[in-house]
C-alpha cells in the first residue's frame, strides 16, 4: 500500500461507532456511513488494501450533504474536500485496525480520491438510510413525511401556505385515528381481561398516558423534495421483535390510508374510525388533489422491525375522494364514560358532558333525566351513553345523537379504579 503523509497516532480516536448503512457495496463494502452516542457522523470510504488489510479513509459528514450526495445532487469528492481532515485506518480481517494517521484531505494520494464525476448510484434511498439512522439514533421508531410533486414544491422547500394546510389537515387525521385506535385498543384489553376473569399483569391503557404514542416532535428537515423527520414522544423501550405501542399505530393509520384506495375495504373502517375523522380526512385528500402533490410517509423502527410506508397522489387522493362519496354510515354503539358535566338544562333535559375520551351533547332520558337534579359540577361521574352516528354523503358533517342513560357519582379516590374496571362500577 502507498506510503501515508500524515501525524502518526495512537489509535483511532473516535468511540461508541455503529455502522448505521452500507451506501456502496461490491465484494464489500466500498463506502459506509457511520455514526456515534454522541451524534457524529461519519463516512468510512475504502482506498487501498494489501494481503492482510483494507484501508479506509475515516472523515466527518454532515447529514445534510449526504443526503445531497445520496440524492445525486452532489459527488462524492466534494463532500470529501469539505472534510478538510481525517484518518487513515488499516483494518484486518477482525476488524482490528492499525496504522492510524490523521491526514490533511490535500495530503490525500491522487488515486486515492474519487474522480470528480462520481456521484451515488445505488439502490438505497435518502429515506432507507436516514430513517435508519434516526431510529438508531434516538432508540425508537421514527416518522417520515415526503411532500413532493407540484409547483409549490421544489428540492428542500415548499411554499409556506401549502405547507401549513398539508400539516394542518393531517395532524387532525392523525388526532382522529389515534382517538380510534386508542378506543379499539382500550376495548380489546378489556375484553381481554374479562376472556381470562382475571386481571392481567398489562398496564391498563389511559388516553393521557397513551396519547404520546401518536404525538410526534420534529427532528430534522431533509431535501428530495422536502421531508419532515419525526419521533414519537413516548418513551416506551423497544424490544427486538416486539411492537411499540407507536409501531402499532403507525401500522393501524399506515393500512388505513392504504386500504381507503378501495371501496369495499375503506366500508370496513366505517364502525372503526370516528365518522369525523373521515370529514378531517376528506379535507386532507382535497388539499392534496387541488396541489396536485404527492404525500408519503415512511416508518421505521430498527430495533422492533417495525416497518410501513404509503403514498398518496393527486389521483390517489381524488379515486378515495370518490369512495368517500358512495358510502352511506350508520351505527350505534354504547360510551361509557368517566368525566364531569358541563352543561344541564333540567327543565329540557340536555346535557354537555366531556371525559378524557370523548365530549357528548344530547339527551337526559329514563334514569339520567331523575338522576340529573343531584349532578353537581365539581364532581367526577361515571355515565353510559347511547351514541347514533350517521353521515350520508362525503362532504357533510357527521351527526351524532347521544342519548346519556345513567349517572353514576364516582369519588376522585377511585377514578384509577373506573379505569379498570368501568363495566363492575356502573352496574
């Protein structure tokens, strides 16, 4: 191997590496993106090797310019010279590497820089290794949402007012299918509960608790053509093999948006997800179609193998439009709910009344309408309700008539109580 021109040292003295992503392979790898625990990161790029070593030039890279480089706006060589410096490495067979120098990048043999007209042509995509490297890096499942497509869009930006309806709109889809998945959850660990007569070891689930798993903060920006990187905020350990409950919603809202695409299949989410939520949804589908953009979202926990990915264009976004528009729904189902009363007028028997799960309006009828004269506001009441929703046409709101049957004064001592156990303490 060529001779080195640089400071001889020690050892290589950078610690806590993981490889996050091989980015170019051939008989091995030829060029690997690494990372560290305190947020560095690196490209290990192969120059030379003899009998026994392979020889790696270890430099420092900003995610911004390798997602550049990964998108083909920007070769190789130039994120090498903006390096200015790094190390020379020979590593043998284990792994175990030698001869460590720190070099100058313009200390650099010839030969062992890439023409100037290399740039990236493999497989992987920005999003396969960025989603990678942030779920490593933050030990959980991350979120990706892609706009692209349209005039208002262009590499690593997208005109203000656009941005904030797309956002807008789908933040209240995302509100509204995390209130229904939170509700199909609750109801299959009681049922659960009640298939084993015994309590289960699980922690019960509680909205205030349970609503971090599809709450996201923004953690990075990133071009081609402009995405939004997001975690959740929930800590929840992930387990190999094992869903978070974030992975898990994300695979509920991922097949949702995918099966809307069909009639039959978007039918069958009419007694799943909150009638309302399809309205928020329409809206969100009309933004993209009159944009004429393209919305992708990709997910990806590392450590559970959590994996989803969807898209929605313009033409997408109108066909589920259509569906939309030749579904009729209607259905009953029974609240109960654990909350206090806003709002009564005895004399016409009405009622507002909000929980942690839901807010209901409507009627006193049979017990509730006797019960009600006793109802104080300050006090916590456990209450069954009677919901009917319908909406006929796409395009007009859901109605829901609430009809509340029965109130049950509870004490604030046994609120955690109710939480397991609402079906004992109502009758």
């Amino acid at each position: 191997m060529q001779p080195v021109r640089g400071y001889k040292i020690e050892k290589l003295p950078i610690e806590d590496l993981y490889k996050v992503e091989d980015l170019v392979y051939f008989d091995g790898p030829l060029l690997s993106f690494y990372a560290n625990k305190s947020g560095s990161t690196f490209l290990f790029y192969w120059v030379d090797a003899d009998d026994d070593h392979n020889r790696w030039f270890v430099f420092s890279v900003d995610i911004n310019e390798l997602n550049d480089f990964i998108n083909r706006k920007i070769p190789l060589i130039t994120i090498i010279k903006h390096s200015m410096q790094g190390y020379i490495l020979d590593m043998d067979k284990n792994l175990v590497h030698s001869n460590v120098f720190l070099v100058p990048t313009s200390e650099l043999p010839q030969n062992y820089l890439p023409k100037n007209e290399y740039f990236y042509d493999e497989e992987l995509t920005s999003s396969d290794v960025f989603t990678k490297y942030f779920s490593l890096k933050y030990g959980k499942g991350v979120l990706q949402t892609h706009f692209s497509d349209g005039d208002s869009i262009g590499y690593g930006k997208i005109d203000l007012d656009l941005f904030s309806q797309l956002m807008g709109a789908f933040s209240g889809v995302n509100e509204g299918l995390a209130n229904s998945f939170y509700k199909i959850e609750k109801k299959s660990q009681e049922a659960r509960k009640k298939k084993s007569k015994i309590d289960l070891h699980e922690k019960t689930i509680i909205k205030s608790t349970f609503i971090n798993s599809y709450r996201f903060e923004v953690v990075n920006t990133l071009a081609a053509s402009f995405s939004l990187i997001l975690k959740p905020i929930e800590n929840e350990l992930a387990l190999s093999d094992t869903y978070t409950r974030a992975d898990k919603y994300m695979e509920f809202i991922t097949e949702f948006l995918s099966s809307s695409e069909s009639v039959e299949n978007l039918s069958n989410y009419a007694g799943t997800v909150d009638l309302g939520t399809l309205n928020l949804y329409e809206n969100f589908l009309s933004i993209v179609e009159k944009s004429h953009t393209k919305f992708q979202i990709n997910y990806l926990n590392q450590t559970s193998g959590c994996k989803h990915n969807t898209e929605i264009d313009s033409k997408k976004a109108n066909q589920i439009i259509q569906n939309l528009q030749k579904l009729d729904y209607d259905e009953d189902e029974t609240l109960i709910l654990t909350g206090k009363f806003v709002a009564l007028n005895i004399k016409q028997k009405k009622y507002s009344f909000e929980s942690e799960d839901d807010k209901s309006n409507g009627n006193l009828i049979g017990e509730a309408s006797k019960k009600a004269r006793e109802v104080a506001f300050n006090k916590t009441y456990i209450v069954e309700i009677q919901r009917n929703s319908s909406k006929k046409v796409a395009g007009k709101k859901t109605k829901n008539h609430d009809n509340l049957k029965t109130i049950s004064e509870i004490s604030e001592s046994k609120i955690d109580i109710v939480n397991n156990k609402a079906d004992e303490l109502l009758f």
